[in-house]
C-alpha cells in the first residue's frame, strides 16, 4: 500500500458547480499516504461538444506524473477521436485510454516512467450514461436508492485477467501481477508491458470495459471514487450515505469531504484500510428538474438499505471470516497482556470476492516488521484463548479453550505463497476437516515465520493427525517437513 505519514494529511481540495442539466460536488484528500497521487477531472460541458459531460478520477500508484496526464489531458485526446466525433462514444473511450497509454510511450518526459494510473470516466449526454473503466477505481448510479455498477473491477484473480497475466509471462501471487501490483489494468506501468505483444495482451492492459445505457427516470446521481473509498464502503453503503445527505440538504462538496472522514483510519494500520488517498466526485442529474425538486426525488422512500445482487456472480462461501491484525514492540514488557491491547480487527467476508477485496490490500510478510500477526477467524471467534491479568487466567474465546495448534515453521522469504495457499484451502473447503478449524495464524518473526492452524479439540489425537495430513496433502508440503502440535494450555507449562 506503499508508506504512510505518522499523521494523516486531511486538508480537503473540494470543487462544486450547479449547471442547469447537471450538478457535481468533487473532493480529494491525501491521507495517511506520503504522497498525493490521484488526479480528476469535472467538465460539465465539453469544448464544443455543450451536451456532453465528462467525468473522471485517476488514482496513481508508483508516482503521481501519470495520473496528473490523465486529469490534465484525457479529455482533449478524447475530444480527437474520430469515434467520438461521430456519436460512437463507446469506442470512442476504447480508443481514449489506448491513445493515452501509447502518447505516454512515446512522450520523452516520461521516457523512464515506471508510474501508472487507473482511469475512470464517465460521459453523460442529455439522455445517455457511458462509463469507460480500466483498473479498480470505480462508478456507481443511483437509481431510486438502488446501487447499479457502471464499471467492474479489473483485479489479477479474476479468471480472465488471470488467463492473460499467466499467457503474458506472468504470474499471479497474493492477489498481485507479478506478486506486486495489486490491479490487472492501468494506463501507464510500461514495465508491465511489452511492445512486442498486442494492447489486449500485455500482463497489464490500458483496454478499459465500457458500459453505456439510457438515462432512466428513477436516476438520481452517479458517485465516482478511486479504491480507497470502495475499501472501505460497498456500492450500496456509499449510495445510501450519499443519498441521506442530499435528502438531509448537504452541499455535494460537503458530502464528498464527510465521507472521507468516515472512510479515514484513524491509525496508520499496516492493512492500508482507511489510508489510502482518497477521491470522490457526485454528479447530479437532474433531468429537466429544478435542484429543489431533484432534492424531493432523493428524499423518496427507498427498499435498498441491504446491499443487493450486483449483477455478478457471487461466490459465497460456508463460513463467515474475519481478518485481524496485530503488531507489538518488540520491547513490550508483557507479551501476553498486550496481545489483547494491540489486535485490531481488519474486516469480515462471506464470499470469495469478499476476500479478494480484503487480502489484496493487506502487506505481504516480507512488508511488516517483526512480532507482527496476521489473524483469520470464522467469525464470531476471537483469535484468542485466553488473557492474563494479575497471574489470573481468564478463557477469552470458549471455542478455542480446549483447543490447539498445528504449526509450521518456515525459514525467511517463502511463507507468502504457502500462507495464501492455506487460506484458500480452509476457506473454500467443503469437506469435513475444516468444521473443527478456528482460523489461522501468520506469525512474522526475526529468524523464522510460522503459520499455525487453530483447532477446536486437542483431545482427539486421531483427528488431529487427519488434519496434519490433510493439510500437507493440500498444501503440497516436502517430505520430511515437520508439522508440530501444541496444545494451547500447554503454555503455560513452558511460558511460550
């Protein structure tokens, strides 16, 4: 997620204007992160084109020249197509974002540039929405309260954008291209690209999806934002606090700032929730309706509180999960009553999507310091069995009390892709062993890394070499690796 500040950056750069076909509020925000790195763009009429808007928001990563590009010229190159001109604005986009990424190829001050930026834009005309998107910034239309995607999400795991990474050369590691990049297309990244393969085959790729349909009369307004507001909100949250706002009178500016702070951690945590730099733009459409009347429209009673089916495929899975997090000083005077104070809970998930959304964004192991954890819990189970105060012992979670441990031990360097691996496999599994699992543990340390599986029940000594053996098979472990057990009241015999 790159490095952050020791305090965050929360002066806003917020625009609004009312036009008599539509109104926007637009704010950006720099956060926790050492640099700023998105870009947007709001024109509610372009340059001899007065029917038609353009919207955009880029957020860079690896430097800010190539989104700053985009906010600054997209829209002129645009404006150029011959697609564009001739009402094909579908294409139009298509040939927008591959004309932007060969312009910075060939430009001599970006020469050298390693930077790279996602790009969505959306251009609305008197009675058409077309939304064009490459990467993991994202458009959302309310539609009477309802959520509906204009854009989709481009991400390495994705079976199509996984086919063409690996097809390029590439390989897809803890949910990155590469092991590094955490989005399978943006405009820019030349050292993802090779000249000597097609546009639409590179390991990542300026093509963007375009969606574009009518205008309908339940539309309310469209909400524009780089990942680090969807991170943290789904589409339907977002809608519904933006919505309320409207309803409530509150400028569009204003509700782009107040969803920011909502959106901001309030600490530097090493999972990048919430410290991201941040970018919203709310265009209003008011269809021939005064700003008052299109207030009343937003203030209509609404069944979408729930998040819907958003028009995918949604793989949900048996168990609901929950990712925790937790680092201590290495100096701390008691490790075991400061594990309690310091574990911090990242997010919960029931679908595999759910997960990508999450793990893509966390630290690799090789990227956090030592006595650092990652946690993942059914949910409902704290990743804890007991804390001590005073030389009491208290049980903190009853479902792991009787329970234990299977442990690896690994030299430096090599758990990432094993520690990825084991998530996948208890996640997804159907099968029987995974009932009496509690979750996992990743433990980072100075010499060695150690993965554990928590157990339920430490007294069936055949189930638990079921699960060692079950859990080597799937994880393809060499022979002769050493997979230990230690119960967890065992610990207090040897003070571990």
């Amino acid at each position: 997620m790159g490095h952050t500040l020791s305090e965050p950056i929360t002066e806003k750069h917020s625009t609004s204007t009312d036009g008599s076909r539509l109104l926007y509020g637009a704010s950006s925000m720099q956060g926790w992160r050492v640099t700023m790195e998105d870009a947007h763009t709001t024109l509610l009429e372009m340059k001899g084109y007065e029917n038609m808007a353009f919207f955009a928001v880029f957020d860079g990563h690896g430097g800010a020249n190539v989104a700053k590009f985009c906010g600054e010229r997209l829209h002129t190159i645009l404006a150029e197509q011959e697609s564009f001109k001739t009402g094909n604005f579908r294409q139009s986009l298509i040939d927008t974002f591959l004309k932007a990424d060969a312009t910075l190829r060939i430009l001599p001050e970006f020469k050298d540039e390693q930077a790279g930026c996602t790009a969505v834009v959306t251009l609305i005309s008197n009675d058409r929405i077309i939304c064009g998107n490459a990467g993991d910034s994202r458009a959302v239309l309310c539609s009477k309260g309802e959520a509906i995607p204009l854009s989709h999400d481009h991400k390495p795991m994705d079976p199509d954008e996984s086919a063409r990474i690996v097809n390029a050369g590439g390989f897809v590691e803890a949910g990155r291209v590469n092991g590094a990049l955490a989005l399978s297309r943006a405009i820019g990244d030349f050292n993802y690209k090779n000249p000597e393969l097609a546009v639409d085959k590179q390991l990542v790729i300026s093509y963007p999806d375009v969606i574009e349909q009518e205008m309908g009369p339940d539309d309310e307004f469209i909400v524009m934002a780089c990942d680090g507001i969807w991170d943290c909100f789904t589409n339907q949250q977002v809608v519904n606090f933006v919505r309320e706002k409207i309803a409530a009178g509150v400028e569009l500016d204003k509700i782009c700032e107040q969803l920011m702070d909502r959106c901001l951690a309030p600490k530097s945590m090493m999972t990048g929730i919430g410290c991201d730099n941040m970018t919203i733009v709310i265009v209003g459409l008011l269809q021939g309706d005064t700003k008052e009347k299109w207030i009343q429209k937003c203030s209509r009673p609404s069944n979408f509180h729930a998040e819907p089916h958003l028009g995918r495929t949604v793989q949900k899975l048996d168990n609901s999960w929950t990712f925790w997090f937790m680092h201590r000083s290495p100096t701390a005077k008691n490790l075991t009553s400061s594990y309690g104070d310091n574990i911090k809970k990242i997010a919960s998930f029931d679908t595999v999507e759910g997960f990508w959304g999450v793990y893509s964004h966390l630290k690799r192991a090789t990227e956090v310091p030592n006595i650092t954890e990652y946690n993942l819990f059914k949910s409902g189970i704290k990743p804890m069995w007991e804390v001590i105060t005073f030389f009491i012992i208290y049980i903190k979670d009853t479902e792991n009390q009787n329970g234990g441990k299977i442990m690896l031990r690994l030299r430096k360097g090599v758990v990432t892709r094993l520690w990825e691996k084991l998530i996948l496999v208890v996640i997804g599994s159907q099968d029987h062993f995974a009932s009496d699992i509690c979750g996992l543990v990743l433990s980072i340390r100075q010499f060695e890394d150690i993965i554990s599986v928590w157990n339920k029940t430490s007294s069936d000594k055949d189930l638990i070499q079921d699960l060692k053996n079950k859990l080597a098979e799937l994880l393809e472990l060499p022979s002769g690796t050493i997979v230990d057990y230690k119960v967890h009241n065992s610990h207090h015999k040897d003070q571990t």
